[in-house]
C-alpha cells in the first residue's frame, strides 16, 4: 500500500497486536476500518469519543486520496473540542493519520490510563530516531 501523501510504499508494523501501516517518510499512519477501536482497547471513554466523530465541512487542508480505493477522503474531526482531524475513507476503508495525530487521539480522548498504545507509539518513534 502507498502512502496517500508522498505515494511511497509503506511498512507494516504490529502494534499491540493490530497491524497498521506506516510510511517512514512522513510518519503517517493508516488504520484499515475497525483498527483504531481495536488499538483504543476496552473502555468506557472509547465509545463516547468514537461518537464524536463529525464530518468537518471547514475543510482547508488538502484532500487526500484513500491508499484502499483511491478516491478522495473526506475531514473528520474528533475528540471532545474538535481539534484532531483525520482523513476519513468515504466508503470507510480506514482513516489516515498525519505524524503524531494518532498520540494526539489517544491523549485526548483521556484513554492513556487505561491503554498501552501511547506506550508503544512512543517505543516505536523513540526506535526510529535512533
Ligand atoms: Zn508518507
Ligand atoms: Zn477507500
């Protein structure tokens, strides 16, 4: 799969047993449909900020076009006051995350007590800067 924003091929890494894929280039992420309530794991606060999902008709940023399907992707923001926002598949392949989003979702979404993902992130880049 290419990244949807330098169009390079991207790695696949296993993080808490989910596989997403991660382009070394730009530091982006792609969770394929289903991934991200896997890595956000069992809790309450999950499903309330899973819900806060809203197509942000703002805009702005670039569109970029789904790895999956090609076509364009549609804004998404997220969290409690909006302040993420991802790159949703329409046909909802999976969502793309620009470098650091993905630790910015899991903070904010006050579900770094109870999960390892923000752990692994940070193992994970502290890995690539060495
Ligand atoms: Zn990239
Ligand atoms: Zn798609």
């Amino acid at each position: 799969m290419n990244c949807p924003v330098c169009r390079q091929p991207m790695i696949v890494l296993e993080l808490d047993q989910v596989e997403i894929d991660h382009c070394t280039t730009c530091g982006g992420i792609w969770l394929d449909a289903g991934e991200l309530e896997l890595l956000l794991g069992d809790s309450v606060e999950k499903d309330g900020f899973l819900a806060s999902f809203e197509a942000d008709a703002a805009g702005g940023e670039k569109h970029r076009r789904c790895p999956i399907c090609s076509k364009k992707m549609e804004k998404v923001v997220c969290g409690a006051e909006k302040r993420v926002r991802i790159d949703r598949c329409r046909r909802n392949d999976g969502i793309w995350l620009d470098e650091g989003e993905l630790e910015e979702i899991v903070t904010l979404s006050s579900l770094g007590r109870h999960n390892r993902v923000l752990d692994l992130l940070k193992d994970m880049f502290a890995k690539k800067a060495q």
